[in-house]
C-alpha cells in the first residue's frame, strides 16, 4: 500500500525544479557562469568559438541523455544540465554572430526563429509547453533543446544590447544590465499580479534571465576600459560555482507538481 502511494506520488512530480526565488537566484547565477566559462574556454584557452561549441555540445548531450534516464527529479544532475546549456548557448551564439558574420541582428533574428519552431513543435506535438508537462523522454528533449534556444538568445541579445561592434548598439554592460532586470521586474509584477498565461510568463522570464547573466558575465570580465571590472574568466567562473553549489545545499529543491494537456498554458 505504501509502495503504490510512494509510485503514485512520483507520478504526480515533473522531472525539474519548482519555481521558487531559489531557482531564479540559482538560474541567474548559471547564465552568469555560462558566460565567464564559455568565454574562458574559447578566448582565455584560444580554442575558439567553434571547438568551443564542440566541447560545450558534447557535455550537453551526455547530460540531457543523463537527465532523462534519471526516474525523478536530481537537483545537481539538473543544474549541471543548465549550465551545460548555458555554456553552449554562449559559444553558440558567438559563433553565430561573430565567426558566421551575420553580426548581432543576424544572430538574434536566426536563434529566435529556432526557439520559436522549437516551442512551436513542442505544443504541437503535446498540446502544451509547461513545465509541468516534463516527464516523458519526448517532451524532456522538446524542454532541453528549448531551454538551449532560449539561452542562446539570451547570450545574443544581451552581446546585441551592450557592444559597440557587429551592429550592437553600444549601451554598455550596465544599462544592459538594467534593462533586462527591469525586463525580469516586470515579469514578476504580472505573474503575481497579472492575468497572463504562467507559462508564458515563465518562457519570458527564462529568456529574460539569460542575457541578464550574459550582461553580468561581461561585466566580471571584461576590461575596466571597456566598462567591465577585469576578474579573471577562470576566477569569476570558480566563484559564481562555488555560489550555485551553496545555493542548492541552502534553498529547497523540490519537484515541479505534474501537469497534463492544454489546461497547462492557464495560470
């Protein structure tokens, strides 16, 4: 009897994390670290954006693959999971934007178009993208590829709003900064207060945070010339570790509850 009730409560949990302040501080932390690691591997190692972009693909797939053979939620195996994808959004895009030499607007006009056909796919297939939806094989890869779009959009934008070069509009790594919190604020005033869709509200918050982390990133990183406060790529990337491992030890890591069908996409 306890057995049947333990089975029936796994099935009634998703296969990722609630969304409390604890997953948005930590996810912040991850995009961040995406952008110091990945840049540290392709500029401070000089491998470059597209071996790079090997290393960082390899790790995602042995970790989406790892993720989804898991039978319920792992806290560290899904945060490992994140910061692969968000390590490969950043050499992705650079690679996109910089040795494609499509610039900025090319490269976020072209990952946007991939995250919206893969969200478009994944609701076509499932009759929702909610996160509470997260529990079969199929719709886990539909959630991980998506979740890597959306961090390679994050990593686009956030490089479209700060740099001066590439077509970037050149308003530097703190006002960049600011617009995208201020992007995230908002988001947070209409998911408490609002009458919009909490998956779409969630997707929002999920791009937003990405180039608030890439912002950051560059900030730790970059040159004091260029506006940034000169930390070592490596250093930056032990430190910002070091807090997201302290951060899943102090903050709750529950399961997601599940979800079923089209009802998901209400709030």
């Amino acid at each position: 009897m306890n057995s049947a009730a333990g089975d029936a409560s796994r099935q009634a949990l998703s296969k990722v994390p609630a969304l409390t302040l604890g997953f948005w501080i930590i996810k912040i932390a991850a995009t961040t670290l995406g952008e110091t690691g990945g840049d540290w591997v392709t500029m401070s190692l000089k491998l470059g954006y597209l071996v790079g972009t090997l290393i960082f693909l390899a790790a995602f797939l042995v970790l989406v693959f790892a993720q989804v053979r898991a039978h319920r939620f792992n806290a560290w195996l899904y945060w490992a999971t994140i910061v692969a994808t968000t390590t490969l959004g950043t050499t992705l895009a650079d690679f996109c934007d910089r040795s494609a030499g499509v610039g900025y607007p090319g490269g976020v006009s072209i990952i946007v178009v991939l995250l919206a056909a893969s969200l478009g796919i994944w609701y076509r297939t499932e009759g929702t993208v909610s996160i509470g939806s997260v529990a079969t094989p199929r719709v886990e890869w539909f959630y991980w590829v998506t979740i890597l779009f959306s961090q390679t959009l994050g990593t686009a934008l956030g490089d479209w709003v700060a740099d001066e070069d590439l077509g970037g509009l050149g308003l530097g790594y703190e006002v960049g900064a600011a617009i995208f919190g201020a992007g995230i604020v908002a988001v947070g005033l209409l998911w408490m207060w609002g009458r919009v869709s909490r998956t779409l509200l969630f997707w929002a918050a999920f791009v937003l945070t990405r180039p608030l982390g890439a912002t950051l990133g560059d900030l730790l990183d970059k040159p004091v010339a260029q506006g940034g406060f000169a930390v070592s790529r490596f250093y930056a990337s032990l430190i910002l570790l070091a807090f997201i491992v302290v951060c899943i030890l102090v903050f709750p890591q529950r399961a997601a509850p599940r979800s079923h069908g089209a009802q998901a996409l209400s709030r």
